[in-house]
C-alpha cells in the first residue's frame, strides 16, 4: 500500500448564482481509500460543491485539485477518473441496461468494452437484468445500475450524490457493502447523504449548511467536539412531559424515540438542576452519548441563527 | 357529503390551472402569438390573386404597336416590366432562374401583319410552375391586349380594331403545361415535411437529454459537446435523406411529377437546407426549458415558414414586408431551388442563386446555436 496521499484537495471553493453564494469558500481534504460522508440540509450547496469537483461547474474563486488535477485547468483529465453519480437517475430509461453500460463504456473509452460491460454486471448482480430497459427498474436496481454505470471505466474517484435517495433499507444496506469493498481495493468515495445511519459508515464526515462547511472530522470527533450534553428520558405521558422538557433551562431539542425522549443541549449543569425535578417525581432520567443526529440538528440551528 | 359535482373542487381544479398557464410564459406566447400571426398572416400578407408580376418584354418588332402593348402591360396592375431583353436567349434565362414571372415575346414583323390583318401572334410565356400565381394576370392579359391596339387602330385600321381579335395570343405555361398544382405541391412539400419533422425532432432530441436529467451525467464525462451536437444531427441527417427519398418516388410514380432536373444535383444541395433546419431545432432546444416548449418554439416556427415562403399561397402576392420576411425563410429559397432543378431542370449555376440565402441563414443560426449551448454547460 502506498503512502497515504490526497485524492481531494478542496481550497476556499465558492460559487454564487445570480447572486446568491451557495457554497462559501469550503476547503475539504480528502485521502485515498477513505469514505468521505457529506451532509447537510436541502439546498445547503451539496450538489453544487460535487459538480465543482467534477468539472460540471466553474467555481467563482478558490482553487481545487482532483487526482492532483487542476478542477479548472485540467477536468477533461479529472472526467476519465471520475465516477459522477447524478442526485437524479440521470441514464437512458429507454436503453437496456447493457445498451446504457455500453454506452458509457463507450464514450469513456473503455479498451475490451464488452468484457468490462460482463464483469460491472456480474459484480453488481445486474447480468439477469442485462436486456431490461433501464427504466423498467425498481428504485433499487436503477440505482445499482447507476453506480455500475460510475464503475466501467475505473475510476479512481467516486462522486455521489445522495446515491441511497429513495431506496429501501436492504438495497441500502448492499449498497453500502459493495462501496466498502471497492474502498478497501484503494478507491476513494466522496458521497452526499441526508442519512444518519449512512453517515456513521463513513470514514470521515463533513457538514456544510447554507454553502458554509461547519464541522468536519470522524463521526467521533464530530460528537465530542460539539459538547452537546444529552439524557434519555422515560416517557409517560407524551406530549405534555414533552412541551414541559423543552420549556426547561439549556434543553436544546427534544426528540421523541419510541417510548423515551431524548434531551440535549450545551449547558450541563443547567439540565441537570432542571431534570432533578423530574427525578424527583419519579421519571427515570440518565444520561447518554449524543448521537449524530443530535449534533447535526444542532449545528443547523446555530446555523441558522447567524 | 360531496356529490359527483363539488363546485368547491371544480374551482380549486380551474384556479390552479390559471395560475400554471400564467407561470408557463412560453405557451401563454403561444395563445396570443399564434392567433394573431395567423391574424396578420391570411388578412394581410396572403393574396390568392397576385399583382405586379415581374415581367420581362422581348420586343423583336420596335414598332408602334408592339410599344402600344407593352405600355398597356407596363399600365396594368398585373404586369411590373422590369426587363427589356435584347435577344431570346436573355427572356429565357430570366424564367428560368424565377426573376420573372412573364416573358413576352413580339415576333418581328408584328406590327407589319398587324397591319395587313394577318393576326400575328403575341407570345405570352409563363412561368406555370405555381400556376395560382399566374392564373389571374394570363386572364386579364387577352383583354389589356385588346384595349391596348385599339387605341393604335384609329382611322383607315379602325376596320381591324372591329373585327374580332386582331392579333392571335398565345399564352404557353411553361414548366408546367398542364397547370397541374400538384407539379408545384409535392416538390415544394419536401421542404415541408423536412421542415417541420427536423426541426421539432432535434428540438426535442436536446431538451429530451436535459429534462430526463441524462445531461448531467453526459456532461460529467469526458464527452465534448461538439461531439454531443453532431452526435445528435448526424442521424437526423439521414432521417432528413430518408424523407426526401421518400417523397420523390411519390412524386414521380404516385403523382407523375415530370422530374427534368438532376436528382443527385437536388439531394447534394439539399444538405445545407437539412443542416439549416437542424441547426434551427438544435438552436430552439438551447432556448427551450422542456420538451412542450421546444414543440411550441418549431410550430412558431413553422407557421410563417409555410405561409410566406410562397408553398401555400403565391409569393408573389404578397405585399414587401411580407416577402421581406419570406425571404429570411430558408423554405423560400429552398421551395425555388426544389422546383428550379425538378420542374425546370435548373443546373448547379441556377440552383447556386438559391443556395447562398440558405447557407447564410444556417451560418447565423449555428453561431447562436452553438454559443447558447457553450453557456448552459455552467
């Protein structure tokens, strides 16, 4: 294995439309073999950043290298090496899923079409649905179809664009599974996700809100350097305890789990003198990790307030 | 509860389909556009008795009564004199490159027999290709004859004046001796036809690409755009080739069109005309947000293209500023190009006069084309 080296070398990229900045000089480093999640809200500048990366946009200013490639200069060379995967299943629905696999292949070159055609196939799954026309797929298989369609060229680099929009929890879950493996062979994914349980599978995670990147680092990271303090609380009887929570000094959210109720904010000391009274009537109380999502949400609202 | 008719429902149905009509700008464009082009297009610009035909006199005679006919010809609404030719050969080339409508010839001597009352002939040549433009004026041409001599044939020749036709006239359509419209319809139906499927087709062939959303996904690989464009014409191309196939072995074994002119000549300059509609629909599809907007954009199109180019109604009658916008038109030039080297058996050099206009126009349109498409990639 070689030293570790930068497959993404983002530097204050920005890009505004008709005036409007939507992403907002973000800088993102990401290194070979790694899964790089990256979340935030609708409209946060998500797409906006991946197309920038893969020469679909001109950034307005700041600098950026794919591949240790100029993203300006150089994106015909980036396109070779990059697997683009569109938010939106962007393939020829009226094509078959080999007649769109071979099409791809095509344009990218691809030397011995047919047998890479067979193998992308055959890694997918997909070779019982060869003749299907593409748009005759379940949400599911067009989105594996799509990620074979990023794969026939080799790529070095995979873009994703909330690939997992839409599909059902196992398809997930292989999907998942197959970008774990094709990591492990030394390909480096940057992928966008609206998922909390996705965002945990990845490596290292950014969080980009209204263009501005807030935080960046492993999920663990991202939870411990946030402070948020957060407690489970057993509920009894719904909605009142619930609006009587967020009433309470330094409660940030509350959140509804099934049975329980899960409090959080920054100020711990404040919380727990007000929950005393609540444990003291009885209600069981006790304090827990705060999960990602707890930290995103958070992030969002300071986010929003400035 | 609610019956099979909810009044409530029924409004909420219309209400909303005022407010998409009035977001959509384009076929909001279109439902005031399209009545009021075809307003102007059939009250004004459409005239199914042409006047001020072009005409060309060939005066072999230079007599008094041969000038007395050509004034009166000069004098009648139906007739611009806009040549006088020195000789036969001059008269014909005029008609056959469609400067003029008319040619008349005064053989020498016509004044001479007019005067011994031997009815000499007037020869009336007419450019028969579209046979509604010259049905009117060939009418009125026997009678302006007549008026015209009688005013020569005073005192000693009144005699000749009384008697019924003092000169023989012989009107000979040319082209189209038969005054058969369907000569003049099925040629100019291949610039139709290609037209109106080219340019709806690769209008919709883009925006197709960009409303599915494949765009993007074109776009993020190493494919050029020059290589998407002429990947998108090129087969249209053949499409364009196939319809054009098509309609000439209708044209001979279905309707008997007399086909004079070179088939190979019609098929290698009808490639710049293809390209032109092509660059049209691929130009419309840059404009267009979705597909029904490309549609609406070629029909918009379409319309003048078939109304002033001279298919449907006579060129000729139409009044300057229609012509003037007919002579933007690559139909136009095209329909003269068709029926010069089918009809009339025009070679490269008369066809050539019909094919710069159409080169100009697809040199303009594909600097636009291609100068819109540049700027959508961002």
């Amino acid at each position: 294995m070689n030293a570790p080296e930068v497959i993404i070398d983002a530097r204050g990229l920005t890009k505004s439309f008709s005036g409007r900045v939507v992403v907002n000089q973000v800088s993102m480093q990401v290194g070979r073999g790694e899964i790089y999640g990256f979340l935030g809200p609708n409209g946060s500048g998500k797409t906006t950043f991946l197309r920038m990366l893969c020469g679909l946009l001109r950034p307005d200013s700041g600098s950026g290298a794919c591949l240790g490639l100029d993203i300006v200069g150089q994106s015909d060379r980036i396109k070779t090496q990059v697997g683009y995967m569109a938010q939106r299943f962007s393939l020829y629905e009226d094509l078959t899923v080999t007649e769109n696999l071979g099409f791809i292949a095509r344009i990218y070159q691809v030397p011995r079409r047919r047998e890479a055609v067979d193998e992308v196939m055959e890694r997918m799954g997909l070779t019982r649905y060869r003749n299907h026309l593409a748009g005759a797929l379940s949400g599911g298989w067009k989105q594996r179809l799509a990620l074979a369609c990023c794969l026939v060229h080799r790529p070095r680099l995979l873009l994703l664009d909330e690939p997992t929009a839409g599909v059902d929890p196992k398809a997930r879950r292989d999907f998942w599974a197959e970008v774990h493996r094709l990591t492990g062979e030394g390909l480096t994914a940057l992928i966008s996700t609206h998922y909390m349980d996705e965002a945990e599978r990845c490596h290292r995670l950014a969080y980009i809100a209204y263009g501005n990147l807030l935080a960046a680092g492993t999920p663990e990271e991202l939870v411990a350097a946030q402070g948020l303090v957060s407690f489970e609380v057993q509920d009894h009887d719904g909605a009142r305890l619930a609006g009587e929570l967020a009433a309470l000094l330094g409660v940030e959210q509350v959140v509804p789990f099934g049975n329980v109720l899960r409090v959080s904010g920054r100020d711990r000391e404040a919380m727990l003198a007000g929950l005393a009274g609540l444990k003291a009537r009885g209600v069981d109380v006790a304090e827990v990790t705060s999960s990602l999502e707890e930290v995103f949400i958070s992030l969002m609202a300071k986010a929003e307030v400035n | 509860m609610a019956g099979f008719f909810s009044l409530a429902r029924f409004a909420a149905m219309v209400a909303k389909e005022f407010v998409q009509m009035r977001r959509d700008r384009v076929t909001f464009g279109m439902m005031v556009g399209i009545p009021l082009m075809q307003l102007i297009l059939f009250g004004y610009a459409i005239n199914s008795d042409p006047r001020h035909l072009p005409t060309a006199i060939w005066d072999a005679d230079r007599s008094p009564f041969s000038r007395a006919v050509a004034a009166g010809m000069r004098n009648s609404r139906y007739f611009d004199v806009v040549r006088e030719c020195a000789g036969e050969a001059e008269a014909d080339e005029l008609l056959r490159l469609g400067r003029v409508q008319f040619v008349l010839t005064v053989p020498a001597g016509f004044g001479r027999d007019l005067v011994k009352g031997q009815q000499p002939v007037l020869l009336l040549e007419a450019d028969a290709t579209d046979p509604s433009a010259t049905s009117g004026a060939v009418g009125a041409f026997r009678a302006l004859v007549d008026q015209a001599l009688a005013r020569e044939l005073r005192g000693p020749l009144a005699g000749l004046a009384a008697a019924a036709g003092p000169v023989e006239v012989r009107v000979h359509p040319r082209y189209n001796p038969e005054a058969e419209t369907r000569y003049n319809i099925v040629p100019g139906l291949m610039g139709v036809v290609l037209t109106m499927t080219l340019v709806i087709i690769t209008g919709l062939a883009i925006t197709r690409e960009r409303e599915r959303g494949t765009m993007e996904n074109l776009l993020s690989t190493p494919v050029r755009p020059v290589e998407v464009m002429l990947g998108k014409i090129v087969p249209y191309i053949m499409v364009g080739y196939m319809q054009m196939g098509l309609i000439v072995v209708a044209a001979k074994y279905l309707f008997q069109v007399p086909i004079q002119g070179s088939l190979t000549l019609l098929f290698v300059l009808s490639f710049v005309f293809i390209a032109a509609n092509l660059a049209m629909g691929v130009t419309f599809s840059t404009l267009a947000r979705n597909q029904l907007q490309a549609v609406q954009m070629s029909f918009f199109y379409f319309l003048p293209n078939i109304m002033l180019s001279g298919f449907m109604f006579p060129f000729r009658g139409m009044p300057q500023w229609a012509q003037a916008v007919g002579s933007v038109l690559p139909l136009t030039h095209y329909l003269r190009l068709v029926r010069g080297i089918l009809l009339k058996g025009n070679g490269l050099a008369e066809a050539a006069t019909h094919l710069w206009p159409l080169a100009a126009f697809l040199a303009v349109v594909l600097v636009i084309g291609v100068a819109r498409y540049r700027r959508t990639l961002d």
